[in-house]
C-alpha cells in the first residue's frame, strides 16, 4: 500500500508511474490526498476539543477547592458538551480513516523508472536468452501424451476425484516432483536461506498484507465457515511471518525459503493453452522471501535472478529473463523478472518463476519495519519462485524425451535415483 505523503510529496511521480500500468482510476490519488487532509483537519478538531476537556477538567477541580460550585457545575456543563462532540468527532475520524484505507487499497505499486511503459506481455523485455531454441520436429509428443504413455500423470482421475486442475501423479511421476522439490530446496538452503513450513491457509489480514486482497480475491479458493483461504503460494504465509513486527537492524537481512501447494482458481482460463500443466488449479512451488534494507533491495534483486538462472542452468532447460512492462507487473510489485522455459514439442515459452521488489507497498500493509540508530522505517520485500514446478515438469519431459525414454538432467537423476523414464 502506497503512503499518502508519499502521494502527495510525488504526485508527479506517483501519476506516471500509474500511467505506465495503463491504471485508469488516476483521480485516486487526489482523492486520497484530499480525504488525508479531511481526516488531519478531524483529527485536529478532535485532539483540541481533548485538550479542552483536560484543561476544563482541571479547573473544575479548582473551582470545588475554592467553593465555587455554581461556575464548577456550569464548566461541568461545557465539559459535557466537548464528549459529545468529540464522540461525533471519532466516528467520523474512523468513517474517514477507513474510506482513505479503501482508496489506499485500490492503487497500485509504483514501478521502477527501469520499468517501461506497456499494456500487455507483448511489450515485455527480454533482457537474457540461454539459447537459440527451435522445435523437436515431426513426432514430437507434448507432455501430456508423455505422461500418459510412461504412466507419470492421470489428468481423468484428478478430474474423478476434484475437477480439472487436480492432476494425480503417479510412479516416477511422483518421484520426479518430490526430486525437484528437494533439489529446490537445497539449492536454496545452501545459499543461505531459512527453511520454513507455513501453513496452507491464512486469514483475510494475511491476505491485505501481500497485496493478494482485495486485487486477487476471485482468484483465491475461500473457506466459508472458518473465513480463510488457500494460499496461492508460500509466499502468502512466509511473508506474514513478519506482520506487526519492528525488526532490528541487526535482524537483516532476512532470507526464507518454504515449499507449499498452491491453490488458485483461475477463473476463465480455457483454451489449448492451458491444456495438461500449463494452468493448474493446485501445485507445488519452491519460494524464496526476502526482507531487506531499502538500500540493498534492488541489489538483492539482481542476486535472486542470478540464483534462479543457475537453478535453470543445472536443469540444463533453454531459457530467458523478462523485464515485465507496467501493464504487465503485479499489483503490489515495483519491478519483476519473469523467467520462462521453452517447450520444445509445444513450440512455445512457459512461465515457471516471477521474481519481485515490492520496495515498502506490503510493508507499509504488514506494518513492517526496522530500527537502525533510533530510528524506525519500513522494510523492502521481496520474492520469486525457486521453482513452480508443473512447467518445469513439462519442460523436462517434453526438451529431453528421445526413442529410448526421457533422459533426465544429471542433477536431477542423482536426487530422483533414475537416469531414465522408459
């Protein structure tokens, strides 16, 4: 969430940074500054007439000291007046305060003076390509005949059991994704995050503080009688881990990781492109968080994607970086790199990782902040997968199937314990 002296301070700024995402509803930002002044201008109104009632307080007591009862009961009288103004004075200070708040959550991040102006994914930037890709040719199989040839994924049964979205896996299909998650993991761990088993369900709270609500909520599947949702992914619950915390300087910088299904609905996805796992309605994903220095954050950001290249290098899968333009970076995001994989027998780029600086948007949420010479300031987030696994998947099985099997990479052979899926 965006601070409002943050808004007026740059209005400018805040204005064409909101063009770049193409946002429309650019009258917010003044009624945001214009409601701000509305609930200073209460506020003050309410701490005089506080101030008033303490001070008339105080000569009422000297007023019975002195044995003037007759002006005391007459100040009692004023005394009387101020509460019930100053009543009326806090409802509407909180009416205000919470329609500000509804404003604040409908304008989004800023981006980065990096980040160009666009409407869609078509004016993204490539800024890094692996290889010079091409297709597999005649007889290539997409990676839901491959799975149902080497018996790795029933997509009918997930259908039987919950709908389509819920695919089962099956023999070395499942010892693939449980190789991946773990190979995921370690790779994390061994430069230096934290790894964290959060829950899988979080409250509304939970959800403002990452930005998922209210921009995401017909994305996420809701628990009705208990008031929670399915995390979208880990980093949801990790994140909150430090809501209504004041962090020391000392404390950071902060590194998690944390491996979690996710749960999204997807509403109105259809079509060829989100046939076997391209789209899924429940997946496992490897997350990486981080809470950092304001200064170091967009530093760090070049770190994460460096770390997921070499991920996607070891996958030995061809692959490129985007620098998403404004229509197409996240709600709560100042800057995102997308990295996808290209699949080989579908012709096309996958999507498997989002990386992103949220700068203080979820921090200014959370109400996280740092301390450093007495002083306290928000935080900068930030997060990327590492990795989702459902493309990653049909990348593998796609890039690497020959007349004898499916090779696998060699990094991924030693954590699966087979070379080959014939």
């Amino acid at each position: 969430m965006l601070q409002v002296n943050f808004l007026r301070d740059n209005k400018e700024r805040v204005l064409e940074g909101l063009k770049k995402r193409q946002f429309k509803n650019l009258e917010l930002v003044d009624e945001a500054i214009a409601a701000d002044e509305e609930r200073k201008r209460i506020q003050f109104e309410l701490d005089s007439q506080l101030s008033e009632i303490n001070k008339i307080s105080k000569e009422i007591g000297l007023l019975m000291k002195e044995g003037k009862r007759e002006e005391a009961e007459s100040a009692k009288s004023k005394t009387a007046q101020y509460k019930e103004s100053s009543s009326e004075l806090k409802i509407q200070l909180e009416a205000k305060e919470a329609a500000l708040l509804e404003i604040l959550y409908q304008l989004p991040n800023i981006p980065n003076e990096l980040v160009k102006s666009g409407a869609s994914a078509d004016d993204n930037e490539i800024i890094f390509q692996s290889h010079t890709v091409e297709g597999l040719g005649e007889g290539a199989i997409p990676h839901w005949e491959l799975a149902k040839k080497y018996n790795l994924i029933d997509f009918e049964l997930g259908v039987k059991i919950a709908g389509a979205g819920f695919p089962v896996y099956l023999g070395k299909g499942a010892r693939l994704q449980r190789a991946l998650v773990q190979y995921f993991l370690d790779k994390n761990v061994d430069k230096g995050y934290t790894e964290v088993n959060p829950p899988h369900v979080v409250n509304e709270a939970s959800g403002f503080g990452t930005g998922q609500l209210p921009d995401k909520e017909g994305q996420m599947y809701y628990i009705n009688e208990d008031k929670l949702y399915l995390i979208p992914t880990a980093e949801v619950p990790v994140t909150n881990l430090y809501r209504d915390v004041l962090l020391d300087e000392k404390d950071l910088p902060i590194k998690n990781t944390a491996f979690s299904q996710c749960y999204r609905r997807e509403a109105g996805s259809y079509g060829a492109h989100v046939r076997g796992l391209n789209r899924l309605h429940q997946f496992e994903k490897v997350e990486i968080v981080r809470i950092e220095k304001p200064e170091n954050s967009y530093a760090v950001l070049e770190e994460m994607v460096e770390h997921i290249k070499e991920i996607l290098t070891d996958l030995e899968l061809p692959f490129r970086v985007l620098r998403l333009c404004g229509g197409d970076t996240g709600f709560a995001s100042a800057m995102t790199y997308d990295f996808e994989v290209w699949s080989a027998a579908q012709e096309m780029w996958l999507e498997v990782s989002s990386v992103s600086n949220f700068e203080t948007f979820q921090a200014n949420r959370l109400k996280c902040r740092y301390k450093a010479d007495g002083k306290s300031q928000l935080v900068h987030t930030l997060n990327g997968s590492a990795m989702a696994l459902p493309r990653i998947m049909a990348a593998l099985l796609e890039n690497n199937q020959t007349a004898e099997g499916i090779k696998l990479p060699k990094k991924i052979a030693e954590y699966a314990r087979f070379e080959v899926i014939n």
